[in-house]
C-alpha cells in the first residue's frame, strides 16, 4: 500500500512584519458562520524543476527556496501567521472570536512518496485516496485554530512531481518565489481591517458558541468517490447558447449553463421519485453587492447561501435554459437589501453553519470559482498541470468549480456516490457536453 513519508516540519513566520500592521483582526458573520467547517484544502500539481531551474532558484534546495519566500510572502499575508483567539465573555455568556496577528507562524511539511507518478494521480476514473494525504488538517475545524496554525502547508514530492498548496496568497507567493519583489506597503497590499462595516457591526460579535457542547463525531454515511468533469470552451458556449436560446434571454452565464445541466444529470442519475423535492445550495459571492462595494483588496470570506428547491418532475421536464435561469434568479436576488438584511439578522440571531444541514441525498452545492487565478501559480519552474483538494468538507453532492488548464474551460470536480457517477458516465446527453 502506497505510503507518505514525511521528512520534516518547520513553522515559517513573517521574515520582517510591516511597521504598521492590524494586530487584532474581529471576526464578520461570514467569518463566523464557518467555525464549524473543515479548513479550504487546495493544491496543485507541478513538474519538478530542471536542474538548470534549481540552480536559478539560488537556493541550496527547492524546500527551502520555498521556505524562504513564503516566509516572505507572510510579510504581506501577516495574519496568516497569527493565531485564532476565543475569548469568553462572562457578562452574558457568550464567546468572541479574532486573530491575534503575532507572527507564531505557520506550518511548513516536507513529504515524500517512492512510488507514486503523475499518472497515477490524473489518469484513474476516481482521484485516489492517496491524494487525501497530501494534505494537512484533515478534520480540522475552522474553530480549532485557537489552537493549531491558521496556515499548513505541505510539499510532497512524487516520483515525478512537486506540488504545494493558495489563490491570492497562492498568487503573490508564487510571484516572490519567480523572484519579483513585492512591497508590503506597495500600492494595493491585502486589506486586514475591518471599517468596511461601521455603522452595520459592532465589534467584537458575542455568539452562543460552547466548546464543550461540539461533538468530535464526524459522519459519512456513504463511500464517495470523486472525479473530474471537464468542460471545453466550446462546449460551454454550446450549452450557454442552448440555455439562452430556450428561455429567449441572454443573461445565462456559462457557469449557470454548466450548472444546470450538471444538477439535471445528478438528479437523473439518483433515480428519485417524482415528486420528491431536490435542493441546489450556490455559494454566491457578495463584495461587489454590498453598498459601498468591497474593494479588490479585502481580505475575508463574503458569501451567502443561495438556496434552490423544486421537485424532481419539474426539474427533468424542463429544459436546460429553465433549470439555468433558476439558478441566474436565485443569484440575482442576493441584492445589496439582502446582503445588509442577512448582516443584520445574524448579528441578532447567529447562525452557525453546519454541513449536516446540506449533506442530505437530496441536495447539490457548488463552490470555488472558475476566475480564480489557478494556473498562474509559477513558482519559478513552470506553470501547474492539475489542481486537486483534500477530504474537508466533502460529502455526496458537492461540486467544486476550477478554471480549466485551457483559457475559457471548467473543470468540476464532483463528490457523489459510486453509483451516482457511474449512472452520469453512463448517460448520453450528458458526457457529450464534456470535452472529448
């Protein structure tokens, strides 16, 4: 059985923290609502560098090349060095959560495999299980970083290939490890603090959080597997043009198009009844839908759930272009009222968010982005040529959307059932809209 071995581990801090920097950093509704979820677990797969590239890189190995410009990536990212702090508030019994920006670092692992290719991550129907190792914090919850680093990274070498694990971070670390110099204090540096929502929360938010009262039990239910779904720049445009052409609109954006027709052939292939109710849960980001917007730059989770339901006949008698425009409605109505309404509601009535509420037979959820940067991360040896993530926050239904190596693709990478995916691969309509 194929093993990992881990060759060391060191805690990275900031190489020189900026002058002026937020220590304390309070935690958003959005923040909060995760505390019960497991850690983003993202990586990506590249070649090894050349000889010749190893010696470009002037350092007396790729690990700590990359030691040292993520330590210096930290300077910009300085939170990521911190610490989650819980404090109890004895007046009303509640619990407060912020990072502590301390510069107590974060973990660094080296790992390796003696007999694991490329081939043998990309080429099988189902990711194997081994790729679950090569990530850290399996299990971990967001809470339980008052504890534990904010940021694991982990580099396991293949037999044939090195990969390391994320997007803005990932993008401004695999720049300063190419050797550009970047500023902390430059022009548009990461934004920490939180003045964006004076007037709407006051810091520190008290919730009813209980440590004690979390259960370590954590349930899977079913055995899922987990493949790739790729979609070609032409066959997106086909399906768009298709949904569109239905509904006589144009609004339909290609990912609404993807994910229409994804959540037709899942419900398909689960051989519901008729009249049972199926459920489509969509991660929609909120920045530019605050007034006034987000900047660019801020630091922070801002979603909310757009939540879908129909039955299972009304779902498959219908079109492509309807069950699209569905979910273009349902994004649509995450207005700025409804943004500032769900702010105001959790400040007085919190939500913590658990994925038992989601992980029924009966629902999809779709998250990640397709305009993330993925493969721009060039640590100095040549762009990715995979991305993959870890067992966090998996259960059957849930599909994460990446760019796709080719300018204009999407990859989906979808957790559902053995049988689930066998009955999708086994349906017509649905692998011709994948590229070939």
């Amino acid at each position: 059985m194929t093993q990992i071995r881990f060759i060391s581990t060191s805690t990275i801090q900031a190489a020189a923290s900026p002058k002026e920097l937020t220590r304390r950093i309070d935690l958003t509704p959005w923040n909060l609502q995760l505390l019960l979820v497991d850690h983003i677990q993202k990586g990506l797969l590249f070649f090894k560098p050349t000889p010749s590239q190893e010696k470009e890189l002037q350092a007396s190995s790729v690990i700590d090349h990359l030691k040292n410009s993520l330590s210096r990536t930290l300077d910009i990212f300085y939170p990521l060095a911190g610490r989650l702090v819980m404090v109890e508030n004895d007046d009303d019994k509640t619990t407060s959560f912020f990072v502590d920006c301390n510069n107590l670092g974060a973990q660094f692992v080296h790992a390796v495999t003696d007999d694991v290719t490329v081939a043998d991550i990309l080429d099988p129907m189902y990711v194997p299980d081994i790729v679950n190792s090569f990530f850290l914090m399996n299990g971990v919850l967001y809470y339980q970083g008052i504890s534990k680093p904010l940021l694991a990274v982990q580099v396991a070498e293949l037999v044939d290939v090195d990969g390391s694990p994320f997007w803005h971070f990932f993008n401004t670390w695999s720049e300063i490890s190419r050797g550009n110099n970047i500023d902390p204090t430059s022009q548009s540096p990461p934004i920490f603090q939180r003045c964006y929502f004076d007037g709407i929360i006051d810091f520190p938010l008290h919730i009813p959080f209980h440590q004690n009262e979390i259960s370590d039990e954590r349930s899977f239910p079913t055995p899922l597997k987990q493949n790739f779904f790729h979609f070609s720049k032409e066959k997106i445009a086909q399906l768009k043009a298709k949904a569109n052409a239905e509904m006589g609109t144009t609004p339909i954006s290609s990912l609404q198009a993807v994910m229409g027709h994804l959540w037709q052939a899942v419900v398909c292939s689960r051989h519901y009844k008729d009249s049972q109710e199926v459920h489509y849960h969509l991660l929609v980001g909120v920045r530019q839908r605050i007034q006034p917007p987000l900047p660019a730059e801020y630091e922070g989770n801002a979603v909310l759930y757009g939540n879908l339901t129909t039955t299972v006949d009304n779902l498959l008698e219908h079109g492509l272009g309807w069950v699209a425009w569905q979910i273009n409605k349902t994004i649509a109505s995450q207005t700025a009222e409804e943004v500032k309404k769900y702010i105001e509601d959790w400040v007085n009535s919190p939500k913590i968010f658990k994925f038992s509420a989601v992980t029924s037979t009966n629902a999809m959820i779709t998250g990640s982005s397709p305009r993330f940067n993925v493969y721009g991360n060039d640590f100095g040896w040549g762009s990715p040529i995979a991305v993959r993530s870890g067992v966090g926050n998996k259960y059957d239904g849930k599909f994460t959307v990446f760019p796709g190596i080719e300018e204009g693709s999407m990859d989906f990478e979808a957790c559902l059932s053995p049988e689930t995916l066998q009955a999708m691969a086994d349906d017509k309509e649905f692998m011709e809209a994948l590229a070939s």
